[in-house]
C-alpha cells in the first residue's frame, strides 16, 4: 500500500483531470512520446508536459529525455496501489450491503403493504 495518505491524495487528485486520464489510458497500452500524447488532446505541447508532470510527481508515470524526444511510460505498482486502496473500500461495502440484505430476507413480510 502507499506509505502515506499524501501519496494517494496525489494519485487521486492527478486522476480527477480528464487529459491525465486520458494520458494513463494511452500510456497502458505502451511507452509514448510527449508529442504523441498530446495528438488527441485538444490543448498546446506546453499544457500537456505541465499535465505530465502532475501525472510524475503523483508516481503514476515516469519519462526519460533520450536526445529530442521525452519518452513516458506507465508505473504500474502506483497505479496498483491506488486499485488496491479502491478495493479495499469495495468489499467493505459489499460485505455490509450482504450483512443489511441478509438482515432483510430475515425479516418477516409487511401484511399492511397487501392492503
């Protein structure tokens, strides 16, 4: 898990714009250069690189400079981390929503709702 409650603020907060998402979708299927990820956005080179540098201070994506072209690419044990913290928090509610429709099939049925 991540070491601190800060490390997931990031991660969240770098996944709640929809470009970065877009960004980390993109960078699943493979490394991409910066000019490449920018093609579908609709915003300039320079808005794109201010967003991947959120997506790398969050962890969530790592670039290296080889020549003229930056190269990302996705860190998969960030982005694990962030699903794990998620499906914790799922089977929490669904172990108490079983809990509450376990309850209710318990209890006898209404007469007054057949009148």
């Amino acid at each position: 898990m991540l070491n601190n409650q800060g490390a997931l603020d990031q991660v969240f907060q770098a996944l709640a714009d929809p470009a970065r998402r877009a960004m980390v979708e993109r960078l699943t299927r493979g490394p991409a250069a910066v000019s490449e990820l920018a093609r579908p956005l609709d915003m300039t080179l320079s808005a794109v690189v201010q967003h991947l540098a959120v997506l790398e201070t969050s962890g969530l994506v790592r670039s290296e400079k080889v020549g003229r072209v930056r190269t990302c690419r996705i860190e998969p044990k960030t982005l694990r981390n962030a699903e794990q913290w998620i499906a914790q928090r799922r089977a929490i509610w669904e172990r108490r929503l079983d809990r509450l429709g376990e309850y209710l099939a318990s209890q006898p049925e209404d007469d007054t709702s057949k009148e």
